[in-house]
C-alpha cells in the first residue's frame, strides 16, 4: 500500500508591481497577509481576489485595495 501525500503550492501575494512572500504557509491567506500590515499599511482592509495559478506552480493572490469612497 502506498501513501499519498498532498503538497500545497507556495503563494506569493502581489500588491501592485511588488510580490511578497508567503509569511507562513500554515495560516489562511487573509492571515498571512495580515502580518504585513505593520510594513504596508495598504494592506489594511484589503482584500484578495480568486489566485491566479502560474506554469512554474506559485498560486499568486492579486491584493485589492479597497475602494476610496466619496461623499456625494
């Protein structure tokens, strides 16, 4: 009998034209971006978008800023 073993893709989350690396592999990806926050405060109240899977198997998250809201 053989075993199976299950590997998750690294994730890179992509912030405009800056990729940053996946902090810890073990959290959620909301919480992993979560620790950049402190180094770039545009992540704060971001969201992720559906990743993207590349050829050299990274699943990129793109990180949406949240929209600037008008009053108006």
């Amino acid at each position: 009998m053989t075993a199976t073993t299950i590997e998750t893709p690294p994730r890179v989350f992509r912030l405009g034209a800056l990729e940053l690396a996946d902090p810890d592999a073990s959290l959620s990806a909301e919480d992993a971006l979560a620790l950049y926050a402190p180094n770039f405060p545009q992540v704060q109240g971001a969201t992720l978008a559906a990743p993207e899977f590349r050829a050299d198997g990274t699943l990129v998250y793109p990180v949406e800023r949240p929209t600037v809201k008008t009053k108006g």
